[in-house]
C-alpha cells in the first residue's frame, strides 16, 4: 500500500511538463501583443522628431476624414471675388484698399464654428437657387475700421476691441459691409451660375448660426482687408452639399471648358444623320391584352381592333412617333399623305448621338 504523502516521480514530471507548456503559450501571446511603434504605424502617427504627439483618440477622429474633390473654378471665383471686394471697399472708404484671400481649406462646419474669433457678426445668407445655406462672418477688427473710417476718424492704428455688444450705428454699418460682400459673391458666381444670395439674419454667438451638423465638410476662406492701415476679416464659409447644384460647372479646369465635346464634329454628324436611310412603320391602331388571355390564344383566334377606314395612320421609327397622316392608295400601291409632325426627329438624332 503506498502512502499519500509519498508524491510519484512520473506524476512530478507530467505537473512540470504542463507548466512549460502553459509558459510556452504565455510567452507567445505575449508576442502577439502590438508595441507602440507598431500602434504608431498602425495609426500613422507622424515620426518627424520634435512633432507634438497627439492622442490615440485625436489620430482616430482624423483618421476618418475624407478627402473630398478639388473644385478648379472655385479658386477662380474666389480670385475674382478679391479684385470685386477691392473695388468695392474703395468705393465704399474712398481711400487705400488691399484684399487677399487665404488658401480654401476644406473643414468641418463644427471646427468653422468654434474657430470664430468673438465678437464677430455672422450671417446666415440663403442661395435661393440652390436652395442651401451658407455663413459669412465679419470679425470685430473689420466692422470698427469701417465705423471709424466712414464717421470722419483718420487714426492709423487699430481700433481696442472690448468685447462689448455692437451699437445700432456700427450694426448699420456692419450690414451694409454685408449686403455689399454678397453682391460681389453674386457678381463672381455670375460667368458660371445665376446665384442670388440673400442674408436671412444676423447672429453674434455661434451656436444660433448652426446651418448643418459638425461633422458635415465644407469650404471655408478668409479675405483679409487693408484699410488706411487699419485691419479685418471676412470669412465665408460653404458646405459641400450647397454646391451639389454646381459641383460639373466647378470641376472645370477653365472657364466654359466642354469636357471633350466638340460643337463643329457634332453639328457635322446630325447633317451627316439626317441623309441616313431608316426604316419606318405604319401603326395603324394598337391594342391592349391581358397576358393571360394572350397565352391562350390558339390558331384561329382573331384580335378586333377598334379602328375606322378613315383613321389616321402614325409613322413611327423604332419606337419614336414621326409623323401622322390618312392612308389610301396611290398608282396601284399602299400610301400615307403626311399631315401632322409629331417632332420626334430631334429625339431620333439624339438617340443616335448618344450611341
């Protein structure tokens, strides 16, 4: 009988051989675990030395922004509008005026939001033909220089900004700057697209000028103004989804570009068309059937139509009407006599253009 404090040696041995197998899986799914240059790559976190390290959540959230197409004629609109505010804000100071537009950046509308500088104006403008919203903001610098130039002051440096709420004189005013910003916007759109934008109101805290969720993408820009030495912005602000209307005429690389189509090769081939031989038929009535009562149709079965001797016949090519005339007969053979064009031969040359 053997005793049970007594431990047998094969047992030991069988203990110790499962205890390395254990350290063994241990040991690889240790390897499986990722290192933090792996999770750097993985997420691709920048390895330029000295860059400011961002947080796993921040390289997520950037991560799932989407690059949207390039619009070539919007830069061209943008280029137009800068010469259009200069003219117009000399018009408006009668003195010295330079305008320059930053890069068009494509943003979210939550970051153009809370990237506003306070007290700003911004203004919910409606594109009525679009039928979308749009932000234009004027910041503080901007709507002081034009109050002090426009009631008589001539000094050179900047305007304090208090942080106050704006006067009734310097919100005149303010919209007046406005009004004529969306004129010009109007007048740059013009070579591509009528445009007509209208302010719908007027906000001065970000939160009330909410016109699509955060996440959505849109363009903004900034136009910097130079007055008697004295500063501002104008800042314009467009979702993507506003411009869908638009988005072919600003995929142009150039104004009135025709992506390929040729107006000389095409007036030529539908003369070349219209000389074409096609086929045509005379329906002289049509009728409606069941399905059901057509698969039981045997040999013998006759089909009344509902039609009078007189009644005109319609010439058809394909399935396009052409034209529509009397039937009758004309030396010894079966004839239409034409009395009513039905214009399908514009839609025939279409179709045959689209092939």
């Amino acid at each position: 009988m053997s005793d049970p404090n007594i431990v047998d040696d094969s047992a030991m041995d069988g203990l110790l051989d499962d205890e390395a197998a254990w350290g063994s899986m241990l040991a690889a799914e240790a390897d499986k675990t990722l290192s933090q240059t792996e999770i750097d790559r993985l997420l691709q976190v920048d390895d330029v030395v000295g860059a400011p390290t961002r947080s796993v959540i921040d390289q997520i959230v950037n991560s799932s922004f989407v690059n949207y197409d390039r619009l070539p004629m919007l830069d061209v609109i943008f280029d137009r509008l800068v010469r259009l505010l200069s003219s117009s804000f000399r018009n408006l100071t009668s003195g010295n005026v330079e305008v320059t537009a930053a890069v068009p950046d494509a943003v979210r509308f939550g970051d153009f939001l809370s990237g506003i500088p306070l007290p700003s104006l911004i203004t919910v403008v409606k594109a009525e033909e679009w039928d979308s919203n749009l932000l234009l903001t004027v910041d503080s610098e901007l709507i002081y220089s034009i109050v002090d130039i426009l009631l008589g002051g001539r000094r050179s440096e900047p305007a304090p900004i208090d942080g106050r709420p704006y006067t009734v004189i310097e919100r005149a005013l303010a919209e007046r700057v406005i009004k004529m910003a969306l004129r010009d916007l109007g007048a740059a759109f013009a070579p591509l697209t009528n445009v007509h934008f209208v302010p719908e109101r007027i906000e001065t805290n970000p939160q009330f000028a909410a016109i699509a969720r955060a996440n959505n993408a849109a363009v903004a820009v900034t136009f910097q103004a130079q007055l008697d030495g004295r500063t501002g912005s104008v800042s314009l602000l467009i979702p993507y989804a506003a411009l869908e209307p638009v988005r072919n005429v600003l995929l142009q690389q150039f104004m009135g570009e025709k992506f390929g189509r040729d107006s000389m090769w095409e007036s030529h081939l539908k003369s070349e068309l219209r000389r074409t031989n096609v086929d045509l038929s005379a329906v002289m009535a049509q009728a409606t059937v069941n399905l059901a009562d057509i698969l039981n149709w045997k040999p013998g079965t006759q089909l009344t139509l509902e039609v009078r001797p007189d009644a005109p016949a319609t010439l058809t090519c394909g399935h396009v009407p052409m034209f529509q005339g009397e039937m009758g007969q004309r030396n010894g053979r079966i004839a239409i006599r034409i009395d009513t064009d039905l214009g399908g031969q514009d839609e025939v040359i279409h179709g045959l253009l689209q092939r």
